[in-house]
C-alpha cells in the first residue's frame, strides 16, 4: 500500500481499492517496535539477574529512574511471561541454648514465658 502511495504517486483511496484494504488499516499507529520490547525484555532480565532479592515492582521503580516510559501493567506481563519471581524469604531457625542438653523453658501458666 505505502509502495503505491509512494512509488505510482496514487491517492491513499485508490492504492487501497486496488490492494482491497480499509483506509483505516493505514491510519493505525504503529506498534511498538519488536527492537524495543527486546531491549525492554533484556533489562529487565538484567535486573532481576543482577538484584535477585528485588520483585517486579522495584524493577519497575528502577526502569523508570532509568528514563524508561513503561506502564507498570507491561512490566508485570512481561515478568510473568519471562518466568521471573523472587526468591522465598528464608526462615530462620529457631535459637536453642548452647550445652545440647538443657531443656527448653515451659510455661506454667499463660503469659509466663
């Protein structure tokens, strides 16, 4: 269709007539370049490789003090398509007295330990 318009010099109604497209399908703007959601996807994996403890929403923070202009729902899709998630926050052990052998403290009545 732009081949037309440009190349023939023909009007945007007759190059779609002749194509058997709607006008409207030339007036939509343009996606956002797969060049870009690659570097976007690539960054954010670099992100969440280099800051394992971070979660999706840091992520985002960062991206955006980075000079990236993305919605926060965008970052989320493409978090959970690339598999990403943070790390379970680690128990810790419960301390026991040093010896081995000495018993923990009971309570004998409530509130007492």
């Amino acid at each position: 269709m732009v081949v037309l318009h440009d190349r023939f010099r023909v009007s945007q109604r007759r190059a779609c007539r002749l194509t058997g497209q709607h006008r409207n399908t030339q007036r939509r703007p343009v996606p956002l370049s797969d060049i870009e959601d690659q570097k976007l996807r690539r960054r954010i994996r670099e992100l969440a490789r280099r800051h394992v403890r971070w979660g999706r929403r840091l992520v985002d923070r960062r991206l955006r003090l980075d000079g990236w202009s993305v919605n926060h729902k965008r970052v989320q899709r493409i978090w959970r398509e690339e598999g990403l998630q943070r790390p379970l926050p680690r128990r810790r052990k419960r301390s026991r007295p040093t010896g081995g052998g000495m018993e923990l403290l009971r309570s004998e009545y409530p509130h007492h330990v």
